[in-house]
C-alpha cells in the first residue's frame, strides 16, 4: 500500500516539477499552517492550502488572495465588482494561470475567468512569483498561479456550502462524490450564484456592483490503478455567467442600444473538456509519462452603453511530457511538447478582429539537487507561433540554504506573449474613450508581441524569538520590458492609445514580510512592499495607472484548541494601499476631473468560523468593515452618453461595508 | 588502452552475468541502517548517491530503513552497505568502523548495536 501512495505520489508530481514539491507540501501542512513558504523548493513559491482559502469572504478564485502577501487584490472598474489580481505590480495577463497545470485563464477569458473558479472546488493554490517553469508554456512573465481541484478518490462524499451577503449575493455549492470501483471515482460539483437587489450606496444613480447570475457544473474522473501505474483524469465542464449593470433605472428590455439609461451586459457561456493521462513505469517510480488535453469554448457576449463587445474562443490544448533522471535523482529532467490552437471571433462595434493563432513548441528542464542545500532548476523552450514567430524562451531558479532554516533564491527568465487589448482591457468599454491603435505593423491587431525579462531574488530565515516562531524575509523583483503593448490612458480623458512601447517599461518590486506567532495558535503575517513601475507613455513617464507605490498587509489569525471537534476560528486582513498615479483627466472640466493621485485608504475584512462537529460549521464576517468608499466613483455619472464619462477608474472599493455568513455541511 | 580492457572486462561479464543470473536495472532494496536525525539522513543518502547505480535513495528517519534503486550492472547491495558504513553508519550488513563511527557529529553519534 505504502508503495503504491507511493507511486501514485511520485506521477501527480512529476506531471511538473514545479508542482512535485508544492503537492508534498499540502500533505504536510494541511493542519498546520494555512500559508506555506517550503525552504527546499527551488522557485519562490507559496502554497495556499483550502484552510487559508476558507479565510476569504466569498467564493470563488479572483477572491481568495486578500490574505495573501505576493498578491495584489484590485478593482477593475467602478460597474462589474470584477477584482483584479497584479503579481510584482503587473496585472493577470503577465502571468500564467494554470489549472492543474493547463491554462486557465487565458485570452478571452482574462477579464472576468479567476471569477468562473468556484473557491470550494479548490483544493490548493501554489504562486510562484518570478519567471516559473517552462513547462506549461512562454507567457508567464511576473509570476504563475496554479490551482489544483479536489481529487476524486481523496473527497468525502457529500458538502454543502450555502451564503449570503447584505450586498444581496447568495451563493451554494453542493458536491458529490461516488466511488465507481477501488479504481475509479467521480465528483459532481454544483455551484449557483446571483445577485437579486439593486444596490447605489454612493447615489450616483449607477450599481455599485452588478446583479448576476452564474451556473457552474463539473464532473471529474479520477483512475488510479497503483498495480499498473497509470493515472488518469477525465473534466467536463460547463458555466454560465450573466452580469448586468449600468444605471437603477435601466431596463434591458426597452433601454439597450438607446440613450435613455445608461446599461451594461455580460454575459458569458463556457464549455471546457479536459484529460489527462499518466504512466510510471514499473520499478522505476522516478520516470513517467503524462499527456493531457483539453478543449474549451469560451463565448463572451456584452455591451457597455452602445460599445458592443463580443468574443469567442475556441481553444485547444496539448502537452506530452516526459520524466525522467540522469544517472540518479540529485538529476532530474523533463522534456515534452506543447500544441495550442486558439481561434477567436472579436467584434468591437462593428469592426471584425476575428483570427487564428497556433503554436507549437518543444521543452527542456534540469533539475539538480544536491538532497542537502542546493537545487537549481534550467528550462528552456523553443516555439513556433503564427504571430510571435519563432523563439526561444529561457528561465533559471536557483535555491541555497546557507545555514539552518535560511533560504536564498534566484531566478531570471524571458517571456512573451500576444497582447489582446480588448479582452484585457474592456473596462475601458465603460467609458466615452475612443480606441486607437496607433500602430499598424504588427501581427496582433498591428501591434507586435510583448517580451520581457524577469530577474528576482528573495531571502528568509526562520527564527525563535522570545521563544515564539518568527520568519522574516525580503524579495526584489524587476520585470523590463523590450516591447510591450502600452495601454494609454495619460493622453486624454477621452481616449485610450494602443501602441508599442517607445523608450523604457519597467516594473520594480521590493516584498518586505515578517510573520510571528504572538501567543499560541495566535499568528500575524505582515508584509510591505514597494512598487516602482514606470512606462514611458507619449506625453513622458508616468507610474502605471492605478498601481500604489507604497502598500501594507496584515493578517492576525487566531484558532481555540480542537475541543470535541469543537473549535473558534478568528480573522482579522488589514490591507493599506498608498496614493496612485490616476489617468489623466485634467482637461476635462472641474467636476469631471481626479486628482493626479488618488488617496490612501485602509480596507479592513473579519470573519469568525464556529465549527460544531467535523461535519457542521457556520461563519460569518465583514468586508470593508472601515466602510472606505471611492468618494467619485464614475466620471460624468449625471451625462453618461456624454464626452467625460467613465467607469474604468477605480482605485478604491465602490461600495462600502458588506457583512455576510455561510454555513459549511460534510458527510464524511 | 585502459578503455578498452575496462569495455572488453564489461562485455565480457555482461555476458557472463547473463549466463548466470540476469542482473535487474531496477534493483528495489531495503535495508536497515543506523542513525538519528536529519543530518544523518543527508549523510546516508549523500553515500548511496555516491554509488554508482544508485538511482535514488531515501532514508526514512523514524523506520530507519534506506530504499534504494539500484542497477546492479554498475554495483552490487555489497557494495552500497559499504559505502554507506564508510559514512559512518551501521547497516543491517555491513559494521562501521570505529574510526568512521568516532568522525561523526556528536548528533549524529546514534546508539550502537
């Protein structure tokens, strides 16, 4: 038995070296620690377990990181509630979003995916900040994200997971579970939201956050047969997802496409089939095979005002890859290759961007570990894209652990990628801009890939003081561009300009984090970093719009001792965020202008858990409990057909406190 | 020259391995080896690394049994015991060496048999 968890073990972490450590991890830490920083994994890369995903308010992926130090949790507009996510300063699209190590979020997607994760499907995160691995492809520039289900043979059978919020949101998850054979299981995941009331706390006469609806279903295979050694996973997936917002009085029926309300929908239809297969090889538990695919259909259908917006992706994905190790594993390997077909139907207003994109490419990854204080991993990675051309994609990680419970990395890498300016940037639909793209050259509506380097180090060092567990640590980032799509909104405030980048970009990060147990089962996690990001725009170099220089995290956790399955779990996330550059709107008139710089702000969420049993428990929290608002959330509110509106900037949240409670049910 | 005797050596016993007994690749062994703490573990996996054919090795702190995956072609389960009891642990076959028992840390100075 103990051979074949064994095996088992040895396939789910060769599928990426990246994830072999971090799933290790999870088995180990699950009761302890909730965040997990492993000192003898190569990259720099945190785990979040399911404990730490249970401290979040609601309910799905795009929320799940307000406790956490690497990343950066923001608002992408004042209208869809969407939150968006930033690693070392840079937004989604710079990194890769993995499920179970094959892209998620991705293309049309970007914008509103991390929200299409339901947060009780999760079983853990692991960020990687830096280059990351060359294995799952050549987009990840600042950091990658991967999330990983719950197993079918590991689930209990049955849970169910309702809430509600004062901001009119409810949610239920229930999942099932089945045992088909000791070979074969299955889990159905059911997952419901909406938002049924109209809310305007500011009075501006819009939604401060949509009302909504969203179905999600999956069904998962999982074999496992340890006499054979092959693995497979087999998901269907399907959602969706309707948002409307705009003004209180709008009406879908009668008000779309005229100007007598101001209104806005999204509405999204997503179809994924994904499959995975793994061989070990008999009395060889170090080398392995794996192919997974998968398919998916993304279909986004939406207006902002008379800005119409629609996208569909169809997308296919493959990747071989073998394990394997030279001489002994102090020397591991893994090659492979990837094939990805994307192909879009874009329409903004009435112009027609649909294309095809395609690439293919092959990998290579050494992993040398001396078993005592050093690891290295050196990837590289050759492509052939439709658009990017042909290319080749390098990353190092380096790990040494000078003394005891120290630990210094090192990584560098190249990444590149094809911007898609409206699926990335539709906020901006929500406003009066007109779009331009200056350029007409390039492959990507005439503009050319975006390439950057990423070179990091990071240091921690676990320590006792007053006897306590402490950990300290520092991390620098620096992230330069050689060609980017710049986004810019530093012109005018009736424009947005698409061009490449002329002169310098650059993103520069300092992570400071000391994390400390006060008392017993009392912990406090803070981190300060520092942000330096500058794009040389048109009219001279600006710190990107809409990022703080200076931001603050803590985090107090307390738990009571498991007393007859009994236990009180508090939480406690204070997030500061400093000033942030704003786009520019001086020459609108007064009344419809930001200052150059918004305000700071606090932001502070609670939540309280009682567990009854192992099988029922009840929580409930605020978010926002400081009551912080956007004093001006949406520009020319009272004449939103008219030349200075915009819904796009927002720095802070719209919508003031909320407070809400769930209740967890297990049959185990 | 040395090559050649050493290829015509292991040609030679290749085939005569194989008139014999076929020699396994794969080699999965476990024996029982002595020690303490973490340190020692890093020691007892640095030696049956140092084997040729050793594939992996992992020593389980609390069972105290080191599996290794071994091709026999390159060693022998001989010759791992001994390389592992020049590190200065006691194996199930083979005795450390006073001398090699007395070069340990002083945490690693695990109770003899």
């Amino acid at each position: 038995m103990q051979k074949n968890i064994l095996l088992f073990m040895v396939f789910l972490l060769s599928v990426s070296v990246f994830s072999q450590e971090d799933l290790e991890e999870v088995k180990v830490t699950k009761k302890q620690k909730s965040l997990k920083k492993s000192y003898t994994v190569t990259a720099n890369t945190t785990v979040i377990t399911s404990k730490e995903l249970l401290k979040a308010a609601c309910c799905n992926l795009a929320e799940s990181f307000e406790t956490n130090p690497s990343i950066d949790v923001n608002f992408s507009d004042a209208l869809t509630g969407t939150k968006q996510i930033k690693m070392l300063g840079l937004t989604s699209p710079y990194l890769m979003i993995t499920e179970e190590n094959i892209p998620s979020v991705r293309g049309a997607s970007q914008a509103y995916g991390l929200s299409f994760t339901p947060g009780t499907w999760i079983e853990s995160v692991q960020i990687t900040k830096g280059a990351g691995s060359v294995i799952n492809g050549y987009e990840s520039i600042s950091g990658q994200i991967n999330t990983e289900l719950l197993k079918p043979l590991n689930d209990i059978p049955f849970f169910l997971n309702a809430y509600g919020s004062t901001d009119a949101r409810f949610e239920l998850n229930t999942h099932f579970n089945k045992k088909l054979s000791d070979k074969w299981a299955t889990s159905l995941f059911l997952h419901g939201n909406t938002r049924v009331a109209k809310n305007d706390m500011n009075d501006d006469g819009f939604l401060d956050n949509p009302l909504g609806k969203q179905i999600n279903i999956l069904n998962r295979y999982q074999y496992y047969n340890p006499e054979s050694g092959l693995v497979s996973f087999i998901n269907f997936r399907y959602m969706n997802d309707k948002k409307q917002t705009g003004e209180v009085d709008f009406d879908k029926d009668t008000d779309r496409g005229t100007t007598n309300q101001w209104g806005s929908e999204i509405n999204t239809e997503r179809f994924d089939v994904s499959t995975k297969i793994g061989y070990v090889f008999k009395d060889m538990p170090y080398q392995s095979i794996g192919f997974q695919n998968a398919f998916n259909s993304h279909k986004q259908e939406s207006y902002f005002g008379l800005n119409q917006y629609d996208i569909k992706q169809n997308s296919f994905y493959s990747n071989l890859i073998f394990n394997s190790i030279i001489n002994n594993t102090m020397h591991k390997f893994t090659a492979g290759l990837n094939f990805t077909y994307d192909q879009y139907q874009e329409f903004v207003n009435a112009t027609d961007y649909s294309r095809i994109d395609n690439s293919v490419g092959a990998f290579f990854e050494y992993t040398y570990d001396n078993t005592d204080n050093f690891s290295l991993i050196l990837g590289g990675r050759v492509d052939n894209h439709n658009r990017l051309g042909f290319f080749i994609t390098p990353r190092l990680h380096m790990r040494y652990n000078p003394w005891k419970d120290g630990v210094i990395r090192f990584s560098a890498g190249r990444g590149k990628r094809s911007a898609n300016i409206f699926a990335e940037n539709q906020q901006l639909f929500a406003s009066s801009r007109t779009f331009s793209i200056l350029d007409n050259s390039g492959k990507i509506y005439g503009l050319n890939p975006e390439i950057a380097w990423n070179y990091g180090m990071s240091f921690s060092q676990k320590f006792k003081l007053f006897s306590k567990n402490a950990e300290a640590g520092f991390d620098i980032y620096r992230t330069d561009f050689q060609n980017q799509a710049v986004v810019d909104l530093m012109e005018s405030p009736q424009e947005v300009l698409f061009y490449n980048l002329k002169g310098n970009s650059f993103a520069n990060s300092l992570q400071l984090e000391f994390n400390y147990e006060l008392i017993h089962n009392l912990n406090l996690r803070t981190a300060y970093k520092y942000y330096d990001i500058q794009t040389d725009y048109l009219r001279g170099t600006f710190q990107r719009p809409l990022q703080a220089k200076h931001r603050f995290l803590g985090n107090l956790e307390f738990e009571t001792q498991l007393n007859d399955d009994k236990q009180w779990k508090f939480d406690y996330t204070f997030n500061w965020s400093g000033k942030q550059q704003l786009p520019y709107t001086a020459s609108n008139p007064e009344a419809d202008r930001f200052p150059e710089f918004s305000p700071s702000y606090a932001v502070m969420n609670i939540q309280v858990t009682r567990v009854f049993s192992s099988v029922f428990e009840v929580y409930a929290g605020g978010e926002n409990i400081g009551n912080y608002k956007q004093e001006k959330a949406i520009l020319g509110a009272d004449d939103p057909f008219g030349a200075n509106f915009d819904a796009s900037i927002a720095y802070a949240p719209i919508f003031g406190q909320m407070y809400y409670a769930g209740l967890r049910f297990k049959i185990k | 020259m040395k090559n050649l005797i050493l290829i015509a050596i292991v040609t030679f016993l290749g085939f005569s391995a194989q008139a014999q007994t076929k020699k396994n690749k794969n080699l999965k062994y476990t024996t029982e080896v002595n020690g303490n703490c973490e340190q020692c573990k890093k020691r007892i996996e640095k030696a049956a690394f140092g084997v040729p054919g050793v594939k992996t090795a992992n020593w389980d702190i609390s069972s105290h049994q080191l599996t290794v995956i071994l091709n026999e072609e390159k060693s022998s389960t001989a010759d791992l015991n001994k390389a592992v009891a020049k590190a200065g642990h006691d194996t199930k076959e083979v005795r450390a060496t006073q001398q090699d028992y007395d070069n340990l840390h002083s945490c690693c100075k695990y109770e003899r048999e």
